[in-house]
C-alpha cells in the first residue's frame, strides 16, 4: 500500500477513535457542523462541551501547524468560488442536518437510512461539481 | 469538567486525524472527488477507517444505558427522509466540490493562517447562523 493510503487510513481510525470518544463518554454524535450550529445559539445548558471540542480541535490544529505544516495548502478556489463555497456548506449542512463527520462517519456507522441517504448525495454531487469544474470548463 | 476534558480530547484527536488522513488538503479532496478524471482514491480510506472504529464501538455501546460522564445519550431519532435532507447534501456536495473544504477540515486548516481559508469559514458560520436566525423567524409567522 502506499504511504497516502496508510495515512488515510491511520488519520480515519484516529477520526473513528475521537467519535467513539465523544459517544462513549458524553453520550454525543461527532458531528462538526452540528456542534458548530449548536454552538452559534450560545444555549448555556450544551454550549461548554461544543466549546470544549473547538479548543480541541484548534490545539489539534496549532500542533499540525508547529509540526506538520505540509498538511496545510492554500485553496485554488478564487476568491468568490470561496465565498459561494462557504455559504453552500453552511447552509447545505444546516438544512441537511449534518455534514462528513456526523453523516459520513457517524450515521453511517450507526446504519441510519438519514445519514447513508445523505452521505450518497453529498458525494454524488460533490465528484458532480468537480466534473463540471474540470472537465467541461 | 469531565465532560469538558472528554470534548477537548475528542477536538484534539479528530482535527490530527483530520491533518494525518489528507482531509484538510483541498487539492488531494478535489482529486478524491475528481471520478471523472485521474481519480486519487486513497481518501476513500479515511472514511472506512473511521467507519470501521466507530461501528464497532457504536454495537458495543447500544447495551448500555447511558454514556460514562452523563446522564442519557443524545441520538437522532428520526428516521424518515425528507425534502430538507436531500436538498441541504446537494448544496453541501457542491459547496465541498466547489472549494474542497467541508466542515471539520476547514476550521481546522485556520491554522495554515490563509486569508482563503479565513474567510470560507466566515461565510459558512454567517451561513449558518443566518439560516437558522430566518428559519425561527419563518416558524414563529
């Protein structure tokens, strides 16, 4: 196998690793838009474990920065592709009630019909919109 | 606390797993999606991984009656599908085509101190923050 497929698949377990954690111990699904939906309504009774998460995750995020700066890369996207890019995943994931995380590992590792429902969508018009963009463009 | 620590930890591990797996490199994301050309399958294996963890945690964890540090768990219930659920992955599917980011990654990537970066995030929190905001004011009318 070669080193991208060894990492991806090291870096998902890993992923699989901190939802499991969440569940097992918070009794919470992984899902990072829900929690950042969650957290945007600052409700005092669920906002400090959502908090808690996103301190996490910048720490994560700190300590790639520090020691793995190669996993970062700058978006090829222009600036209003950026833009359009962000509101259609901010709203796409809040009316469709999740996003990778939540749908993709979560739901479908609890075999929800929602989420494997979901998850077939986001990637169908996902590889769509990357076809449209690269090959008829 | 407990609750607290558990969340940090939970943060911390998924965003390097998310910097491990590849997922935060819109190029790699956008050769992943790219099935109608020279196709880069390999983050295919981030999401079997996770899968592949979080399935058998989750059977373990359905004998049980309630998670370690509270009280119940908090799981989805519903289980039909809807107009809002299919319509809101199409949006989101193009939005992650379109720049490569999908949640999780691009908060992340802020790390990378791109001004790119920065301001997807902005666009997706307002977004989102402003969908909800109109979808209360909708239901209250």
């Amino acid at each position: 196998m070669s080193a991208d497929l060894i990492n991806a698949l090291i870096g998902g377990m890993m992923i699989g690793v901190a939802a499991s954690a969440l569940l097992i111990f918070n009794g919470r699904i992984m899902g990072i838009s829900g929690i950042l939906n969650g957290a945007l309504k600052f409700n005092k009774s669920d906002f400090g474990w959502r908090f808690s998460f996103l301190m996490g995750l910048f720490s994560g995020a700190i300590i790639l920065k520090a020691f793995y700066p190669g996993v970062f890369d700058v978006p090829q996207a222009g600036w209003i592709e950026v833009v359009i890019g962000g509101v259609l995943v901010g709203v796409g994931t809040t009316i469709g009630s999740g996003c990778t995380s939540g749908h993709g590992v979560c739901g479908i590792s609890r075999m929800s019909p929602r989420s494997l429902i979901a998850t077939v969508t986001f990637m169908l018009f996902g590889f769509l919109t990357v076809g449209v963009f690269r090959h008829l463009f | 606390m407990k609750v607290h620590i558990i969340g940090f930890l939970s943060g911390l591990i998924f965003a390097l797993g998310l910097g491990v797996s590849g997922m935060t490199q819109t190029e790699k994301i956008l050769n992943f999606l790219d099935v109608f050309g020279n196709w880069d399958y390999s983050l295919a294996f981030v999401m079997i991984g996770a899968i592949i963890v979080h399935f058998i945690v989750y059977r373990w964890i359905t004998h049980k009656d309630s998670p370690i540090f509270s009280n119940t768990f908090h799981m989805p219930t519903r289980k039909d599908i809807d107009k809002p659920l299919v319509f809101g992955a199409i949006l989101f599917g193009i939005g992650w085509g379109v720049v490569g980011y999908c949640p999780g990654p691009a908060l992340t990537s802020l790390a990378g101190g791109n001004p790119k970066t920065l301001v997807f995030v902005i666009s997706m929190l307002v977004s989102m923050r402003g969908y909800t905001y109109l979808d209360s004011k909708r239901a209250v009318n």
